[in-house]
C-alpha cells in the first residue's frame, strides 16, 4: 500500500549537509516503492521551506502570521496535516534532538524514529550515559564541564573531549597533551554549554542497528575501520574510501551476541522506538561499553545503519517501509490513551 509521506530535511545544525544527502537517498527509495513523496526543508537560517534546494518555498513567518520565521508557516503545517507519515531526516540540534518531535506531537501526526524524551536524552551524551548507568548498562567513562570550569582530565592521554550534544563527529578534538586538552575544550564549548572529556578506549569500535518498537531487534554488528585518519572523525564518516564497515565485527561470537544485547537494552532503557544506531567499543580486555545511541543516524543506502541492516537480511527500500509501519503503530497504540 502506497503512502504519502513528508520527508523533512536540513535544519539548523551544522550537520545540515549531513541530512540533505541522507534525505536525497530517503526520497529517491521511497518513491521507487511507490510511495507519494512531499519535501519541507529547513535553511540553515531556520526558514521552513517546501521542496528542496532552488526549488523550495519559503513558508516561514509570510507577512501577517505573527509567526517567528523559524516556525513553519500556513502550507508547510497544512502539507504536514495532510500526509499519513513523516520521516524527519534531520542531524543533531533543532532536529534530532525532540525539537521538532514536539512539534509533530502537538500536531497530531505519524512520524519516524524516536519521540521526544527518547530524542533529547540520547542527544544529550551526558544525561544519556546517566540513565544507562542507573539500568546496569557499561558506558564509555567520562566527566563533564560546564561553561566557567577549567580543562581538567583525570584518564590520562589521549582522551577524547566532545560537545555534549552534537553529532557527526563536528567539534570533537583527540587530545595528546594539555595543550590539545585546552584547545579541544575551547572548541567544543564553541558548539554547546557542556562538554565531555572521555577516556580513551582502547579496542574495537562497533556500531549495531536497532529497528522496532515495543519489540525491538539488532542488525549483525559491524566493525568500523578507519583507513586514512588518526580516529573516527567527519572525514571517515562522510568521505570516501575513508572508513571500512566489516560485518561481523571482527570479535568473539560471545562479544557479538554481547553487543547486540546491550544495544537493544539501552534502547528500551532510552525509551527509543523506531530505530537508532547504537556506537559500542570491545575493549581490548574483553569488555563492550555502550558509547552512544544515534536516533537518527546517517541514511544514505551506503550508511553504517542502512548497511548494518542490509547485511542483515532487510533490504534498503524494506526497511524504510518497515519504519513508515511503526510509525503509524506507535501512533495508533498512543491514540487510544486517555489524556
């Protein structure tokens, strides 16, 4: 059964380039499966727009609507209104974070992936690693700075320091020594007002996808191997010939069946529906620590996710599908709650 779905894409982040070429990949499958396929962008500016590119018509804040011109105008909420799903393709703030997953509860629409607790605490590295330790998940170690503190790092060198909630590798620094350190925190409090500085894991790094709702199932885990540069930066994601995906990772079966259990464990503990991607490390001692939960990875069909799950037997265009499904599921279940 065909559908007519709302593929939003861009957004505000600095990972708008991101979710343009994830969202290209998304509409061009959908419309091959005979799906109706409409576009509402968001300019880096925050203007919602219909269509993509040079094609698109800004909708935000038109004359006369007292609305702010980061908030989606008369055709854009009435083009959302009249669709069966919508598939937000959107990276990091005011997008993946439960921004405009609030916004698509109070309208009253089916929509793709995680809702908005689930999206804001898996954005948040921080309060995410918090609550996956209150449920007995092992998660990579860290502290946490705020705007104010001095760089400070008790694991030793090197370390990895991040903003706490950003994607895509943007604003995260390796650091070797103090001076690293300091210019690594300087960066990433340049992107947000809390940043991390984790211990360096040394081991594997492995990535599984989860798919589905109340009962959710992980892909065969894959292992990421950078080619070219020092760690898993922007570059290794997004270029290419940068980075390979081995699946099966390259680690015991016991280790294998171990990180697709705690991907799906901190899943549900997140509150997670749809899908996410899970980041784990095999330390080079035995142990997987979770890392992070991506409730939007990257979509292209040559992704790490989209790849995860083609490998494990569901098809790029099947999985799509299959997420439209539990889209609309997830909406029906909560229909019939009493509010």
């Amino acid at each position: 059964m065909s559908r007519r779905i709302a593929v939003i894409l861009g957004g505000r982040s600095s990972e708008n380039a991101v979710s343009v070429a994830s969202a290209a990949s998304v509409i061009a499958a959908l419309e091959q499966t005979g799906d109706e396929v409409v576009t509402v962008e968001i300019a880096r500016s925050g203007a919602w727009q219909l269509g993509r590119g040079t094609q698109a018509i800004e909708q935000g804040g038109e004359p006369g609507s007292a609305l702010p011109a980061r908030l989606p105008g008369r055709e854009v909420t009435a083009t959302l209104a009249d669709v069966d799903v919508v598939f937000p393709v959107l990276h990091g703030p005011f997008g993946e974070d439960g921004t405009v997953q609030g916004l698509l509860e109070l309208a009253g629409v089916p929509y793709v992936g995680a809702g908005v607790l689930a999206s804001a605490l898996c954005m948040d590295k921080d309060v995410f690693k918090s609550v996956l330790r209150d449920h007995g998940i092992p998660v990579t170690e860290n502290i946490t700075l705020r705007v104010g503190e001095a760089p400070r790092n008790p694991f030793g060198f090197p370390c990895f320091v991040k903003p706490a909630r950003l994607g895509s590798s943007v604003g995260i620094t390796k650091a070797h020594d103090d001076d690293e350190l300091a210019r690594g925190v300087a960066l990433a409090f340049e992107h947000d007002e809390k940043v991390l500085v984790e211990r360096f894991v040394d081991g594997t790094e492995v990535e599984v996808g989860i798919l589905g709702n109340s009962e959710p199932i992980a892909s065969h885990p894959g292992e990421i191997v950078v080619t070219a540069n020092e760690w898993y930066d922007y570059e290794a994601k997004y270029d290419e010939g940068e980075m390979d995906l081995i699946v099966p990772a390259r680690v015991s079966a016991a280790q294998l069946e171990r990180a697709q259990e705690l991907a799906v464990r901190a899943f549900i503990a997140t509150d997670c529906e749809g899908m996410a991607r899970a980041d784990l490390f095999v330390r080079s001692d035995g142990e997987v620590l979770v890392n992070e939960l991506n409730t939007i990875p990257g979509f292209t069909a040559t992704s790490v996710y989209a790849q995860l799950f083609e490998r494990s037997g569901i098809p790029y265009e099947e999985l799509l599908q299959r997420l439209a499904d539990l889209a609309v599921e997830r909406f029906e279940r909560r229909s019939r709650l009493k509010y």
